[in-house]
C-alpha cells in the first residue's frame, strides 16, 4: 500500500482510506472489526468516520460508527497505528444540537462527543462536516448569494480549532465539500492571523463527478490541500450492480430513497457506458473506477466503502490496479461525452 503526505503535516497516510458510515446501520459491530481488521492486514492506515455516522443520519443511530471505532481501538490496542479522522457535523439536522450551525462552543462539544465515543484522547484530523453558510455542495446547482458575514464564520472555526490543536486534542484539521472560496479562506485567514493550516479537502469525486478538476485541482497541487475523495463508486452505481435497471436488496440505492445524486437518466447512461468499457477491457468496474480516483495528482487519499468482506477487498485490491492509457483514454471520450453526469 504506497503512502502519501497529509498536506503539510509530515503524516503518511495510505493512498486507501477506509470509510466507515454503513456501521451501525448496514453493518453490525463484528462487520466493522472484521473490516478494521482487515483494512489494517492490507497496510491501511487511514479511516475516516463522523460524529454524525452511520447514515442516513437518524436519532437513534447518531454517533454508532464511533462507538465502534472506539470498542476496537480498546480491544486492539491498535490506535498508535491508525491515522484517524473524525467531523463535525454541519447544520441542519435537528438531532446533533438542535441543528444549529458550527461556532466555538458547538465544535468543542462535538469534538468532546467523538473522543468519548472513540476511546481516544486525540483525533489526528479533524474536519468541518460541511458548511454552515449557504452554497454549492451535495449536488446543489444554481449559484444563489445571500448576504452574510461568512468570512467572520471560517475565523471563529478555525481560531477554534486551532484551540484544539494546542490543547493537542487534534493534530491536523480539514474541510469538507467545501468550494474554492472557502478553501481559500481558511487558507487565508491562517497566513493572516498565525492559525493552524487546512491539510485536506473531503468532496465528492468520481467518473460521474469530476468538479473538482475546475476549481479545486489545481488549488490541491499548489497549495498542498489534497483531496479525500468521499463517493468514489458514485453510491455503488460505478460497480455494475444497478446495471439495467437492477436494484439489489441490499444495495443502498434500494434501501434508501433519499441517495438519488447518481440515479438520474444522464447518470445512468455513463455509468452503463463506464462499466461496459471496463468488461471491454477485462477489469473489474469496481476496481477501474477506484483506480481512477487513486491515481490523480490531486488526491491524498480515496476513501473506500464496503458493507461486505467481499467488497472490501476488492476495492482495496483497486490500489494494484495500473490504467493503461488506452483505457483512460476510453475515459475520457466517455467524460467528453457525458461530462459530470451527477454533480
């Protein structure tokens, strides 16, 4: 498993990162230590979790995946070696404090809450779930300003933060589906002021979503903020699974309704057309999709999921997986074609 710099930080993260929001809903205790376990044989460093994991996010499940996390670290006694990364969660979810957005004291609960859960005195990167002003992420469209005083916001996160730095509760910190502004931001504002560097940017990035190549790939190489790429199968649709039409049981397409971002028709359509390029090929969807991801310059590290043993090793088995430039040739034709089919 090849290693790669966390930003700016001197931590080695693996290129693989093991992701973790189906336990405790789609995968029971055992399934999560058998995945750590596994994750960890194949020289997997890096899992990412979430206060507000597992998801769909609902009360009675709110802060399970941790509570997994945290059982394991203590019956292993493996935390020295994992990179672990935690979030906030952003507003608008009525049950992790009443919904309202990140300021100072809600982000020192929240951060309180995930290392009682995880059995842990330390989180080795911690990030902004999303954020709380008004703008372009989870596939919104359609740019619509609204007065605010936004730059004020992301100085109170990170004076924050940085709190929690020096107090050495957390050693590195980042952003999630953030845009370019507010990479620039944080980035910004801790030049100005002497406050702890954003290492990473966690946004959605896969063959049926690409946007992070116009604004934000470039801003990853240069200013060593590199990508954690969440989604990189598309919701499953990139395995081949929902091909024709399919909808297996356990698939979370089928289970839950709310994950529509990569089921629209021009969505479908590349997805088809990926996968039958990659049988063309004799690769596995799966895998050429995950390898896709792992190899752009931009990327830290492409965060996996699985809720079966056998899906895991196929996705980490993506890591060996060279694309020859015939086949990503065959890509990008494909890109050209359906360009960000499911932003």
């Amino acid at each position: 498993m090849k290693m790669r710099e966390l930003g700016r930080t001197g931590i080695s993260v693996s290129e693989i990162c093991l992701g973790t929001m189906t336990w405790g809903q789609q995968n029971t205790q055992d399934e999560a230590f058998e995945q750590m376990d596994y994750a960890v044989s194949r020289g997997i460093n890096f899992f990412d979790t979430a206060e507000m994991y597992p998801v769909p996010p609902i009360p009675e499940t709110q802060g399970k995946t941790e509570e997994y996390m945290g059982e394991w670290f203590r019956q292993s006694g493996k935390r020295s070696q994992i990179v672990l990364a935690s979030k906030a969660t952003g507003p608008g979810h009525a049950h992790v404090r009443d919904g309202k957005p990140l300021g100072r004291s809600a982000i020192l609960s929240a951060v309180d809450g995930s290392l009682a859960r995880l059995q842990t005195d330390y989180i080795d990167l911690y990030q902004i779930h999303w954020p709380n002003r008004a703008t372009n992420f989870f596939g919104k469209l359609g740019y619509q300003h609204s007065a605010d005083n936004a730059e004020h916001d992301l100085h109170e996160i990170l004076e924050t933060l940085s709190e929690l730095v020096d107090k050495g509760v957390v050693k590195a910190i980042g952003i999630s589906n953030e845009t370019p502004w507010g990479l620039m931001s944080y980035l910004t504002l801790a030049e100005q002021y002497g406050l702890p560097r954003i290492a990473s940017i966690q946004n959605p990035y896969n063959l049926l979503n690409r946007t992070f190549e116009i604004g934000l790939a470039e801003m990853a190489i240069r200013e060593d903020v590199g990508l954690l790429a969440y989604s990189p199968m598309a919701f499953g649709m990139l395995s081949g699974k929902y091909r024709n039409g399919a909808r297996p049981v356990d698939g979370r397409i089928t289970l839950f309704e709310r994950f529509q971002r990569y089921s629209n028709p021009q969505a479908v359509a590349a997805s088809e057309d990926y996968v039958a390029l990659a049988e063309r090929h004799g690769l596995a969807p799966a895998q050429m999709a995950l390898a896709f991801v792992t190899c752009q310059a931009f990327l830290t590290s492409n965060i996996i999921g699985a809720t079966t043993m056998a899906q895991l090793k196929e996705n980490i088995d993506s890591a060996e997986l060279e694309l020859s430039d015939e086949v990503m040739k065959d890509i990008a034709a494909i890109h050209q074609r359906i360009p960000n089919p499911a932003p």
